[in-house]
C-alpha cells in the first residue's frame, strides 16, 4: 500500500493506493495535462500494459469516485 497526500481548497487529503492503482492515476493525471481526453489505449501505451488492464483499472477508479469514464475509451479525471 502506498499512502499519497495532497492538497485542495486548503484540505490535506491521505489516501492509501496500491502501487498499480497510483501508477495508473498519475499517467492519467500527467495525460490529462496534455489532452482534454484522455484513451484508455493512450495509458495503455505509456504504461506497457493492455487495454484491457486499463480499462479494469478505470472501472475500479471510477466506482470508487476518483475519476468519471465515458464508453468508448475515454477517460475524464476530476
């Protein structure tokens, strides 16, 4: 488990995450700075993994409220 911390509106967040589901949430993060549309293939490529690991990956993150996921690849972060 890897525990981030971080800031918004002058709160301190600490949120646990594996390793895997950080890594994930950083490439989105740092593909969202670049592109208003993030693709599931495009985090698949950075990362060297399947679309279908991302796409499992996204599910997981979007239910548990930390990004939104619209069908047919694309990622919207909050």
């Amino acid at each position: 488990m890897y525990c981030t911390t971080f800031h918004a509106n002058g709160v301190v967040f600490r949120v646990k995450f594996s390793e895997s589901t950080e890594t994930y949430l950083k490439e989105i993060y740092r593909l969202s700075k670049t592109d208003e549309h993030v693709r599931s293939i495009d985090v698949a490529s950075k990362l060297n993994v399947s679309k279908a690991s991302v796409n499992g990956a996204v599910k997981k993150l979007a239910k548990e409220g930390y990004l939104n996921h619209r069908p047919y690849g694309l990622i919207f972060s909050h």
